[in-house]
C-alpha cells in the first residue's frame, strides 16, 4: 500500500491523501487549500495527479477544506464515484456551487485589472457547470453500512460528530500483493461529546492498523460548552449594555446553526435582551434548510427541546431573521441600535460580513466574536492576533470594536478528545500519520501519542510525501 498526502500536511486545509491499493487509487477528501490569496491560488490551481488515475473519492464531510476541489478533479477527468454521507451530499449540493459562485465572480474582479494592464485573464478555479456535473457523481451511503468500493476493499462510514453527515471513514483491505488484512482508518474531523444539534463522535472501537488523523487542537483544549454558552450570555449583555452592535464571522455549516440555537435557547429564557438576530448569509440560509431536513442525526438533547419549545423550530424564533436579498443586507449597516449579525465567512476571507466589519470594526461599542478555528494569513488571524490596523477591500482600517474568542463552540475535538479517540481502540495503529494541523499542534498530539499510548510510527508527513507501508506479520 501506498499513501501520498496531497494536503493538510503540516497544516490545516486542503485535506487530500492518496491511497494506492491492489491497482486501485482511493483518493480521500479533494479540499480547497486556504490562507494567503496568491498563494491559495497558486495551490488550488496545481494539479498534483490527473483525475483520470483516480478510480473513486471516499469524502468525510462537506466543509470546503475537504471537498472544495472536487469540481477541479472531476473537470481535470475524474469520472469515479465519490462517496459519502446522504447529508453530505446535499450539502455539497449548495456549497460547491456556492465556491464556483465567489471563484468566478472574483476571477471576474481581477481580470478587469488585469485587462487595463494588458496581462492574460485568469480562468476559475471551476464553475458552476462543473458543479452539476460532480453532482452526478455523487454516492451517498448510510452510517454503519459496510459497502464493496473494489473486490477485497471495502468502506464503511461511521458518525464522526463533527458537522452535520461527517463521518470517519474505515477502508477494511485484503492486501493482493502482500497477502494481509489490513484495516485504514482516516479519521476526517473528530467531533467533540456534547455539543447541541448533531450526535456524539462514535468510537472505532476494535482499532484499526493504520489511521490518519487530524490533529487541528492537537495542543489546546476547550472549555465545556455550557461555559462558552454562558460566555456568549455575557458577551450579549456586555455589548448591549455599551449600545454597540456584536459581529459574528461564523462558517455556514454547522456554527451558525449551533449559534442560533444558542441565541434561541438564550433568548427563551430571558437570559439575554430582547434583541434582534440577522443571519446575513445565503449559503448559511441555504445550509439550514438542509439540518432541517435531517432529523435523523439530531441528539437527544434537540429532540427534547423540539417537544418543549414552542416555536417547535430549534433554527427559527421570534427575534431571528434570515436576510435574503442584497438590499436587505445592506439595510443592516444602517441600524444605531444593538442587535447580532451572524455571517459568513468565518475567517473574514470574503462574503457579506466584510461589509458589517469595515463599517463597525472602528466602534469600540462593538464587538467582534470569534468562535472557530483562523487560518493562517486570513484576515480573521490578523484580527485575533491583534494587529491594531487591518485591510478590508484595500483600505486600511483601525480596530477598535472589541475582541471576543470562544472555542467551546468549536466542532473540532480538542487534545484530551484526539488522544481518547484513539486511546478507545482495542488494536492501536502500527502507523500512524498525523495531518490537518499547524506543525505545534501536530508535534504536539505525535508526542502525547507516542507517550501517553505507547504508539510507534508516527508521523508528520510533509507535503506530497509518499509512504510504502508494510505491517508486521500477525
């Protein structure tokens, strides 16, 4: 078997590894790389193996760090079946096209600059009609249901706990050339036990012989989430109480949707001011719908509060408004009394939320929260860095509004919850690859490994490292 780590190595987005196994190629995620504009660009466009040599794609979950690329893939001549979770799929319905949406209308902007200097127009990354036609491509499977991708391979998904229809993905292998049963673990990104809205992260419990895995908090660890719920109380109050307006850059998927159920949980008891709540995202509008069609990943908890509330909709009350239209968005920049803006993106890399931020970032009334993870060289970085003056559509721009960070809303599992993921599995990993993490967080989780659980072989691959992985006999 061979593995080659096409992304998220040694750091966080652009998940792609490559499994070559019994003259098939697996490949695993097919993400966009994010960060500094140039280069995210240059990456994105960087064909690291032709489509054609790809028999199928196995996706663990729809955030576009793991499958922003498919479009390319499949218009680079990737005709295989991708893999996933029904939820998945449906997310990746709206998403994908939502990508092909900004690449061509950004594309669009630079190429009129490009033209007035007499330079060659960029092409998209892909467009929308390469979505449609990935679309077709699509297999959703259900969670626990093993399925035959080749003779002697199969997969199977388990519930991952991360985002809605993430899964780990179990790769079980009759080895052709060496003879050996093998089993492959990727674990995509390991949710947190919990956290409202989806089920907890399901433990592989008889283990596995090799496993990649994330390691995104790999060094931190995260507060319990009644106490970030109850900092996002006093963060309300305190802003409201300044008459100041709280921003919220949140990603589409999975934290505006805990988010708003926070506020409406909030709001129900009266533990926060009577005060209105915009989601300023299309895409996040688009995605809710999509939770609302699937009940069937919701937790206890939810279930329980859908029977008790009675707005019966644990994604819409009273006070909350999902804005539409561009002229309803820009209406939002008018408002002089306090109220919540929740949108997209969540690492201020474009979307509606830029527009809020140049028009409030200079009001120390304000306050800016932050609840998830900033890439590096985002403009979201540069803010919870601290820098005292940012860039927003080339203008420079003081920030006063008040800086808030929570990570208890985070979906990643933090340190403790990456060692116990493995630490539940009976048959601990002969090798052991660890990925989608900056090089501390990384280095840190290889080490509690190593210690703590007593593994050998564990690595941090480098970008486009390739591995020739034989296990000892049983």
């Amino acid at each position: 078997m061979r593995i080659t780590f096409h992304g998220a190595a040694r750091t966080v987005t652009g998940s792609q590894h490559l499994i070559e196994v019994n003259d098939k190629t697996i490949m695993l995620d097919c993400g966009l790389f994010q960060g500094k504009r140039k280069e995210a660009f240059e990456r994105n466009h960087t064909e690291f193996c032709s489509g054609e040599s790809v028999d199928c794609l196995v996706l663990s979950h729809a955030h576009i760090d793991h499958s922003g690329r498919i479009p390319r893939l499949v218009q680079d001549g990737f005709s295989g079946d991708i893999f996933c979770t029904s939820a998945t799929r449906d997310l990746c319905a709206v998403m994908l096209m939502d990508s092909a949406f900004i690449q061509e209308n950004d594309v669009e902007f630079v190429n009129r600059r490009r033209k007035k200097k007499g330079q060659r127009p960029f092409e998209p990354l892909y467009r929308k009609a390469d979505v449609g036609k990935a679309m077709e491509q699509f297999v959703g499977l259900n969670y626990n249901r093993r399925h035959q991708l080749f003779p002697g391979i199969h997969l199977t998904l388990i519930d991952a706990g991360h985002m809605l229809g993430s899964a780990h993905v179990i790769l079980d292998i009759d080895d052709q050339v060496t003879g050996q049963n093998r089993r492959l673990i990727f674990s995509g990104d390991i949710g947190r036990p919990d956290i409202p809205i989806i089920r907890d992260p399901v433990p592989i419990s008889d283990g596995g012989d090799i496993l990649i895995m994330e390691s995104t908090y790999g060094n931190r660890h995260h507060p319990a989430y009644p106490e970030s719920e109850k900092e996002l109380e006093r963060i309300v109050n305190e802003t409201a109480s300044r008459g100041g307006m709280l921003l919220i850059p949140a990603f589409a998927v999975g934290r505006t949707q805990q988010l708003v159920y926070a506020f409406h949980r909030l709001h129900s008891i009266g533990a926060i001011p009577d005060l209105p709540i915009f989601v300023d995202s299309p895409l996040a509008t688009r995605t809710t719908e999509i939770f609302r069609l699937h009940p069937e990943v919701y937790d206890a908890e939810i279930r329980e509060f859908l029977l008790t509330d009675d707005d019966n909709n644990p994604f819409g009350f009273g006070r909350l408004q999902y804005t539409q239209t561009v002229e309803q968005s820009k209406a939002l920049n008018s408002l002089r009394f306090p109220a919540i803006i929740i949108s997209c993106s969540g690492m201020l890399e474009g979307g509606r939320i830029l527009h809020h931020l140049r028009n409030r970032i200079g009001d120390p009334r304000n306050t800016i929260l932050f609840t998830g993870w900033q890439a590096p060289n985002t403009l979201g970085r540069h803010i919870v860095e601290k820098e005292k003056t940012v860039c927003i559509y080339g203008e420079e721009y003081q920030v006063r509004a008040k800086l808030e960070i929570l990570t208890g809303f985070s979906g990643h599992a933090d340190r403790d919850g990456l060692i116990n993921f493995v630490r539940a599995m009976r048959c601990k990993p002969q090798h052991t690859f660890i990925v989608h993490g900056e090089e501390e967080s990384s280095e840190s989780l290889a080490n509690a490994l190593r210690n703590e659980l007593d593994l050998e072989n564990v690595v941090i691959p480098e970008p486009l490292q390739t591995f020739d992985v034989l296990l000892k006999p049983a």
